[in-house]
C-alpha cells in the first residue's frame, strides 16, 4: 500500500495536472462510465463534528475509493485545518487497499478545477473582469485556477467579513492583476465571471445584480440549506451542474427546485457539454450558471494522479498491508 501525506502533495501536483484529471472524470460520468454513490454526512455528535463520505467508481481509469472527513469547529484553536478529509483508493479487480492520500490540499485544488472547467467551457470568451464572491481558505485556490481559463484584466471582490478579503487582494498582488473590494452591485456589473465560494445560509447575490453574459460558478453550496444566490437568479440561468443528484439536493439548485422554478431538467451536467454531446452557452446574451457541488470522483482523480506522480518521482511510501 502507497501513504501520500498531506505536507507532499503541494510538491508533487498543482492545478494543470487537477485540472485534467477532473475534467476527464467529469466526461467519464458523461458516458456513464463513472458513478458516485450517495454522500453519507453526519453530525456526529462530539466535537461539534460533521463527519461523512464520499465515494465512486470510475470504470475508464479504475479509481475506486472514497473521500473520508468532514469539519471540526475547534481545530483552530489546535492549529489545525477545521476541514480535514482523507483519500483511501483500493484496487478495483481485488479490493485490497491501494493508497491512502493526505485530502486537504487536494480538495482545495479539485474544487478549484471544477469551477475553471466550468469557465472554461461555459464563460464568454471575451471575459476580462473576474468576480469572487467570499474570502476564506477555497477562495485564493479559486481566484488562482480561474485565471488560468480567460485573460482577465481585473479581479474585483465582496465578503460578508470585508477584513478577510486582503488575502485575496494578496493573491491578486501575486499573479499581477488589479483587484478592489467593491459591494455586490457593483460586483454584478462589472464581473463577467462571478465564483461564489461562501458558507452561506442565505442568498447574497441577486437576480437583478446580474448582467446578461455573465457566468457564475456557484461553489461554496454543498449542503442541505446553504445558499449563495437567488433562487430567481439560477431560474434565470441555463444551469450546469458536476452531478445532477447532488445539485437538487445539497446544490445551490436545491432552493429553485424547493420554490418550483425549475425542474430537474432544466439541469445539465458538465460532463456532456465535455464531450461535446450537450451545447453549453447558447448565446452572448445567456447567463450560465454552474452549480458545482463537489463529487466523489473528483477526489478519487486527483488522488490518483498524486499516486501516480509520487511513484513516478520515487517518494511514494509504500508499507506493507
Ligand atoms: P471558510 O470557512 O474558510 O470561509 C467561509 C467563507 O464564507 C468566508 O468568506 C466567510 O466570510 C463567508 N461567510 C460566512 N458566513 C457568511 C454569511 N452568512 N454570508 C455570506 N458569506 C459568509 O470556508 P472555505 O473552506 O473557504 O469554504 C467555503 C465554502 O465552500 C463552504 O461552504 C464549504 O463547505 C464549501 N466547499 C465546497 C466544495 C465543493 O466541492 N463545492 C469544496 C470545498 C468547500
């Protein structure tokens, strides 16, 4: 069995390689080659813990395994990540326990990969003004890999805590771009690209906010009651999500489906729109919105990559099991 710990995985993966493999997982789901099983996540009672799994199997590269974790409030104050989560991968013709992956990292960075896929296929070409909506832990992973996607000339930014937004700023600073803390109107005028990366249990950015032509990548919604935008706004949208079951029931859609403004299909996955067998923005004009609720199958790609990299660099540890 392979042990990647957490303190490798920044050496050994960035966001090209994350990229790839969560966008070849994404068309595997397309062709239904790839499944996730249901997400299981519990309040366990202790710690003020949210413990849960997810899982899948994706037939085209063999990843089978799951994501274990969740969020422990009191981490802080131990020095800790407050989310903390593990790959385990077996090996799909014997079941026996492949690899266990430090999850941390790589869920910042698989989570930063579905929204650029989503930009990258969904997004006007001409966009140059990028949107972040929240400043926590996800956010610079997000502002970093969306970059990559268009050549945006601005970053402009909101957070409910406005103190939060100087890492962002920082970021920005890094990567050369201009960047201003601005209120959402002016957010939802100025942005072609708007990522949401919240824990919010209301909505803050609203439908009349929003311009024609903008993209949002909703991401910060992966929970029964968490809500980043308007209900009217995703009702307005043509809607892609990473998985169609997740987006109605923990996804931002889960409160436009709650109010019946929308059905279940009017929710496309991305994945199709990858492969080329679903047409993604159908006009200059169309706002598109990607409900990106975080899979099973995304962690199970970038683990293996991590696995693959670490054994081809000769720094995988391997112990007997
Ligand atoms: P974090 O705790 O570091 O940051 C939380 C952010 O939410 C901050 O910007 C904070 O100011 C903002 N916020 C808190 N309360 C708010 C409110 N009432 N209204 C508006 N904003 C509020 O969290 P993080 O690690 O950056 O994660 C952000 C969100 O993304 C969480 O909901 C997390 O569960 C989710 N997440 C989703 C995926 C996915 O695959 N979709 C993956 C990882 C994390």
């Amino acid at each position: 069995m392979i042990i990647v710990p957490e303190r490798a995985i920044a050496d050994l993966i960035g966001s090209a390689e994350c990229f790839t493999a969560v966008e070849q997982v994404f068309a595997a789901m397309a062709r239904k080659s790839a499944y996730n099983f249901p997400v299981v996540r519990e309040s366990i009672g202790y710690a003020d813990a949210l413990y849960g799994f997810k899982s899948g199997f994706d037939r085209e590269s063999l990843s089978l395994g799951l994501k274990s974790g969740g969020f422990w409030p009191k981490n802080v104050e131990k020095g800790l990540t407050n989310h903390q989560s593990t790959v385990f991968l077996f090996d799909a013709d014997t079941g026996r326990c492949r690899a266990v992956v430090g999850g941390n990292l790589l869920t910042a960075l698989r989570t930063a990969a579905a929204s650029a896929i989503s930009i990258k296929y969904l997004a006007r070409e001409d966009a140059k003004t990028l949107g972040i909506i929240g400043a926590g832990h996800q956010s610079t992973f997000q502002l970093r890999a969306a970059v990559e996607q268009r050549n945006f000339e601005k970053v402009v930014a909101w957070n409910y805590h406005p103190e939060m937004l100087n890492r962002l700023a920082e970021v920005a600073r890094e990567i050369g771009l201009p960047f201003e803390a601005v209120d959402l109107d002016r957010l939802g005028a100025e942005a072609d690209v708007i990522i949401s990366i919240t824990s919010s249990f209301s909505p803050s950015l609203m439908a009349s906010q929003v311009r024609p032509g903008t993209h949002l990548a909703c991401m910060g919604t992966d929970t029964k009651g968490k809500q980043e935008v308007d209900a009217k706004l995703v009702a307005a949208s043509s809607i892609f999500t990473d998985e169609l079951a997740q987006a109605i029931t923990i996804g931002e859609c889960q409160h436009a489906i709650a109010d019946g403004l929308i059905g279940e299909a009017d929710i496309l996955e991305i994945g199709a729109v990858i492969t080329g067998d679903v047409k993604g923005r159908r006009s200059a004009d169309d706002i598109t919105l990607f409900d990106g609720t975080g899979v099973g199958l995304q962690d199970l790609a970038v683990a293996a990559a991590v696995v693959d990299l670490a054994v081809r660099e000769g720094v995988a540890i391997e112990v007997d099991f």
